[in-house]
C-alpha cells in the first residue's frame, strides 16, 4: 500500500475520533471549550474579539460561518458551534500533509522505510499530546500544521537555499503566531537554534531580530501576552516541575523525551562523518529543543504547556532516528511509538467531556430571563464556567482572578455565578476541591443571594454599585 493512501487513512482516522469526541454531545469538551464559540460570536457580531487574542482561528471560524450563513435562513449563531466543532476536527491531522513532504524530503537522501514513518504518523495526531488539544486547545490545534510547514520549508531551505524556501518558511511562522502565541514561542525557538547551529559566528543580528519582530507581532494582538513573553526569563524556573507533582502525561513525556535524546545522542556519536549538510543543522537544534522542552526544572506551569508541544520535534526527530538507525532499533522505535498512542491516548479520550452537563447548560440559558442583564453587568464564574455562562447569558462575564477594586465601580451590577451540581463527572478537573477550578468569591464585600436554582445559585456583590 502507497505512502499517500496510509497518510489519508490516519487523517481520516484522526478527524473521524475528534469528530466523535465533539458531536456526541451538545456543549464543547474541555475547561475552555465555550472559548472558542464565544469569541467567534464576539468577532461576528461586534467585529472585535470579546477577549485579547492572536485572532487567526477566530477569523477563520467566522469566515466559515459567514459562508454557511448565506446559503440558509438559520441565524448565524446557530452555525458557530457545528463550524466549531468541525473545523477542529479536521484542521489539526493536515498536519500529516507537511509531515508527508518532510517524510519524502529526507527519503530522498536515502532509503527511508515507510512502516516506521507510518508509525510516527499515526504518533502526530493520536498519540495523547494532540489529543489533548481536541475541544479544550482549539488553537494550539489550529497552529500545529503551520508550525509542521515551518520545519518543512527549513529542511528544504537547507538542502537547497533560496529565497522562496525562505519566504516559505517565514510566512508559516507568521501563520503560527497568528494562531496560537506558545506554538508560536516554540517555532520560533526552533527558528533560533537552526539559525545557530547553521552559521554560529552570524547568529547574533537575526536572532535580536528574530526576537525584536516576535515581541512586535504578539504585542500587536495581545500586549500583556508580549509582556509575559518580555519576562519569561524571570519565570522560566521559578517553580521546578521536578519539585512538585508530576502527572502522568508529564512523566510519559519526559521518559519519551530522554529515551529520543539517547537514540539521538547515539546517532550523532556513531556517525557524526557520515551526516549530510541538512543534517548536521536539524539533528542537534531538534535535539536541543526537546533538550529545552522537557528540562525538569522548568517552571511547572511552563513544562506542562511545553509537553503538549513535544510532539512535534519528536515526530520530526524520529523520521531523522529511522534513516539513521539499524532496522532493528528503527522497528522497536516505531512499535513503542504506537505503544504510546494504545497504552494511554483512551485515558485522554475518557476525559473529554464539557465541564458542565447539558441539562445544566438548558438551565444556565434560562437564568438569562430571571436576571436583569446589560451591558453593565458583569457575571463572574469559576475557570471554565465563565465562557458558557457568557455564551448563555450574552453578557460580559470573566473569572475571580479579574475581580479587584476597580471592578466594584465598573459596573451597574456583578454577579457570582455558583454552580451547585452538574459539573463535569469525570476527568482531571471534575474534583469540586480542584484549587484553580473552585466557585468564586469576592476580594471584599458581601455577597446577597439573590436567585436559587436547581443547578445554580446567583449572587450579588454589594461591594459593586447598585
């Protein structure tokens, strides 16, 4: 069986699971699963997004709700979670079409055998990583294949250097940052240490301007993300991952990490005089960016968004590790890849539910015609709560975290939102005692009860102004 047809069964395969995982409910699974509608509806309906974001995934969302809108008398809102939905499904497995031509690119250099490159296919988009992303990650999804088409284009530049691989190459990563900042962070990352290990004595002005331009174009949609990304330095270990608990996909990705950097490390040992110019540049900026990547003492926080996005370079890095390896250690490196995709990406399907159940949702929906709403209330719910309670009530809504004195003089009225029961029933973030996760409470004042409902209960702050 051809290349290509593989290639298209696995997409097939992986769009068909996140489909089933989206469409055999109602509501979005995942904490920020009611992000992406809102923000979609936000963009259509008052041309700006309701929350400071890289605006490309919105954009493309609501061109396609524009579309489907015309060709039928349904109001535009009831198009936007199904394109939602659908859109998700599809776009993160066009990853394997990059994955593809990176597979033919280093094929041609030598006989690349296309069972363990079917392996790393099926690792891309069905191992637990980009699973994950499926609902709750929405972006992070969206900008996966444009940052594949960047290691694309910079494989191709370096075999053959010109100035359309390099245009190539640079509008990808445009594409990526437009997408999803961390993916974004990575890419360019990756940009840094090819650049370094191609020339290291003139990497200094592009890199100072690789940062300079990256700053500018995250600082153009979304300033406190450039501000973070300006300070990422002091934070980077401020909180050792190896130090506190280490979850399960953690620890699957640390193990999967250093076993790569072994296998990577043997090769560049055994034959270092044998690498070809592509090579010598690719396999050790790989090699340094999953290094990077699963440092355990990174900040917690930093090393599990960093995990999500390992899978990329050890994609990449183990079509590289099949060219290179004995047949023997390429076909044990390809079972243990789909060993990782059956051992533990059903535990991550398990989990992708939405974090309130639908019949909770129907009653959220009703509130809206018990409360009195405008554009001078402001409803606060727990992290996850709040984009659903903002799709259902339309109205402006956000968590505890964006509550301060200032709020109190904001607005007409804000109300706490709690939910009672119906909460996610499974998953990591069903335990109603999760630390981040908990029902709100105001910084200061009281709070006056002022609806009781089966699923919920709304709340006045009397520190606001009546």
């Amino acid at each position: 069986m051809g290349r290509k047809i593989i290639f298209f069964f696995i997409f097939l395969l992986a769009a068909a699971l996140r489909g089933s995982l989206h469409f055999r409910q109602e509501l979005i699974p995942g904490v920020n699963g009611g992000y992406y509608p809102l923000q979609v509806r936000s963009l259509l309906e008052n041309g700006r997004l309701g929350f400071a974001d890289m605006p490309l995934y919105f954009w493309f969302n609501a061109f396609w709700v524009k579309g489907l809108r015309g060709l039928s008398a349904a109001p535009a809102e009831s198009w936007i979670m199904p394109v939602v939905k659908t859109v998700d499904s599809l776009f993160l497995p066009l990853l394997l079409i990059p994955l593809y031509l990176i597979g033919r690119e280093l094929g041609r250099a030598g006989g690349q055998r296309w069972l363990p490159e079917s392996a790393v296919a099926v690792f891309a988009v069905l191992a637990p990583w980009p699973l994950m992303f499926t609902g709750d990650l929405q972006k992070n999804g969206f900008a996966i294949p444009f940052f594949f088409a960047f290691l694309l284009f910079g494989l191709k530049y370096l075999r053959q250097p010109s100035r359309g691989w390099m245009l190539a190459g640079l509008i990808s990563l445009g594409l990526t940052g437009l997408s999803h900042f961390g993916v974004f962070v990575v890419a360019a990352l990756t940009l840094g240490l090819g650049l370094f290990f191609y020339a290291p004595r003139r990497a200094l002005l592009p890199l100072g301007a690789l940062s300079v331009l990256s700053t500018g174009l995250v600082a153009l949609f979304d300033p406190s993300r450039a501000g973070r990304l300006l300070k990422v330095v002091t934070e980077l270990f401020r909180r050792p991952a190896l130090l506190g608990p280490v979850g399960p996909p953690e620890l699957l990705g640390y193990l999967f990490s250093w076993l790569l950097l072994g296998l990577g490390g043997y090769v560049w040992y055994k034959h270092k005089a044998k690498l070809d110019a592509v090579e010598r540049v690719a396999l050790p900026a790989l090699l340094a960016l999953i290094f990077f990547l699963s440092f355990p003492l990174i900040d917690a926080d930093y090393a599990r968004r960093f995990m999500l996005m390992l899978f990329v370079p050890q994609a990449v890095l183990c079509l590289f590790l099949f060219r290179l390896l004995s047949p023997r250690l390429g076909n044990a490196l390809a079972v243990t890849l789909l060993l990782v995709c059956l051992s533990f990406s059903p535990g991550v399907i398990r989990f992708k539910e939405p974090v309130i159940t639908q019949a909770a949702f129907e009653e959220l929906e009703s509130l809206k015609t018990q409360l009195q709403l405008d554009e001078n209330t402001l409803v606060i719910a727990r992290h996850g709560l709040e984009w659903w309670a903002g799709w259902a009530l339309h109205c402006k809504t956000g968590n505890e975290k964006g509550v301060d004195e200032e709020t109190a003089g904001k607005y007409r009225q804000v109300l706490f939102l709690h939910q009672k029961k119906g909460k996610e029933s499974s998953g990591p973030m069903a335990a109603d005692n999760h630390p981040g996760f908990r029902e709100p409470e105001p910084p200061f004042g009281e709070m006056v009860e002022v609806l009781d409902a089966d699923f919920f209960r709304v709340y006045a702050w009397k520190g606001s102004r009546q």
